[in-house]
C-alpha cells in the first residue's frame, strides 16, 4: 500500500472548530494536510491549555493506534483540511513499510 493511498477521505473544518474532541474514541487516523490546528487539554477550571501546535503533516491522534481515547482534543486554528484513514489501514501501512513505521514511531509531535 502507499502512504499516499491509506488517507483517501477528506474533511474540511472552519477556524475554531473542533477536529477532534477530549475524551473521544475516534475510528479514524487523522492527519492535518492542510492548515494550521492545536492540541488541547481542559484544566480543571474549565479554561483550555494547548499542548502543541499541528502544521501539515502532522499527526492529530496517532496514539490512538495503540491508545483508544484521546487525552486531548484537537481545534483548528485556520480553515483546516484533514486527511482519514481507518486505524487497520494505518497498521497495514506500518507492517508493509518498515522504513514508515520508523519514521511514525520516531514521531513524537502528538
């Protein structure tokens, strides 16, 4: 399979919408292509602290390859356009491309 391929399904988010929500437990593998988005935990107060800013290429939930809910979520912060990809397609990929799965796991971006 090629990289290229395993991201087939597009979505589009306006700025400020959400991508992906804390607590979430999203089928779907997710990769920002274009735009600019944010990684997010609520704090205690209710107020919202981003933990890391996503450019394109970047992963918004890789971890949910081996984590099911998501510990963040993750907003837009430009018109944004995201690529899906279900998670078996995502391991299928890594088991065939061994020079891929080295780069995804060295990835520590999400």
């Amino acid at each position: 399979m090629r990289p290229a391929r395993a991201f087939q399904r597009h979505a589009s988010f306006q700025k400020g919408g959400n991508i992906l929500r804390e607590g979430e437990q999203p089928e779907h593998l997710h990769v920002l292509i274009d735009g600019w988005a944010a990684q997010c935990v609520t704090l205690v107060d209710g107020s919202r602290q981003t933990t890391a800013f996503l450019m394109p290429g970047d992963f918004c939930n890789g971890e949910t390859t081996l984590l099911r809910r998501l510990d963040h979520g993750v907003v837009a912060l430009t018109p944004v356009t995201i690529g899906t990809a279900m998670r078996e397609r995502l391991i299928a990929l890594l088991l065939d491309r061994p020079n891929v799965a080295r780069a995804f796991l060295a990835d520590d971006s999400c």
